[in-house]
C-alpha cells in the first residue's frame, strides 16, 4: 500500500497523471498492483484526504485541479520504494 501510494503521488505530483486524468478503478488497481482490494481503497481515501485526488460518485476518482508538479518527487519515491522492496 505505501509503495502504491508513493508511486501515485510522485506521477500526480510531476504532471504524469495530469489534473483531471480518470484513476484506474479500485479493482483494476488491484488486480494490476497484486493487492487486496481495501488496500487501493485507503490509497485513494489517503490521497483524497490530502486533497491530491477527487472521488466522484458513480464515475471514479480523478487528479485533482489544482496540483503542482514537482518532477523531482518521482525519482525520491522511485528510490524509495527500490528500498523497500530490497529490504523485504
């Protein structure tokens, strides 16, 4: 779930998934990722929370309108997440 949601806040955060870009669905996530459907649940529930993305009933989650992108976090969070996966 961390890695997942690193990963979704550095490509929202450079401009990769763009304002208003449409998330996969909680299940196509999951089944992509290999994670327990609760687990892209609290993801996107985090990342709404910090008011990166906004769920819309009936038609899904989307980026945000007013995100700035900062190129430099998807190599943090890509380094990152080569650490946790080296260390488990």
């Amino acid at each position: 779930g961390l890695q997942l949601s690193l990963r979704l806040r550095a490509l929202i955060a450079t401009g990769r998934l763009p304002a208003g870009e449409r998330l996969p669905s909680v299940r196509r996530l999951a089944e992509w990722a290999g994670v327990n459907l609760n687990t892209v649940r609290g993801v996107y529930a985090g990342l709404e929370a910090t008011g990166l993305v906004v769920s819309q009933q009936g038609r899904g989650t989307f980026v945000a309108a007013d995100v700035r992108a900062a190129p430099e976090l998807e190599e943090i969070a890509a380094v990152f997440a080569a650490h946790l996966v080296a260390d488990s």
